[in-house]
C-alpha cells in the first residue's frame, strides 16, 4: 500500500482482526472491507486544524488518496 499521507491502522491490530498464531487475518466479511476501506481511504491527521479548512486540498498529509495491490510469492530452490 501507498498513500500520499499517513494512515493510522492501529485497529488493525486490535479487535477488528482474528489471530492465527503469529499472524492476524482481517475480517473477511462486508462490514470488515468497509473498515478496512474506511482506514485505508482516511488521513491519520483528518482531525488537524489545517486538514479541517479550506487550504485542505494543498496538504498532502490531509490526502485521503491512497494505492493498494496484492501479490504472491512463490519461492523455488
């Protein structure tokens, strides 16, 4: 993942995912893709005063923009 600002995915690793083992597995349902949306697509700093105004557009730290991709790795000896 890639965004133009920060992104506070702290819920991540508390209640909203299941633990398997050293691992987490998000909730693979519509309300978990709709958090995980949400977290993804909101500026950590959506709360400052300059992300608030007018002038938010100008900041990169306010951008709600981000890029996603999945991929695997197969690994071959």
């Amino acid at each position: 993942m890639v965004a133009d600002g920060p992104r506070d995915l702290s819920e991540l690793s508390g209640n909203a995912v299941n633990r398997a083992g050293p691992f987490v597995k998000s909730l693979n349902d519509a309300a978990g893709r709709a958090q995980l949306g949400h977290l993804l697509s909101t500026s950590a700093t959506e709360n400052d005063p300059v992300c608030r105004g007018p002038q938010r557009k100008l900041h990169r730290q306010c951008s709600d923009a981000y890029g996603a991709a999945m991929f695997s790795i197969t690994e071959v000896e």
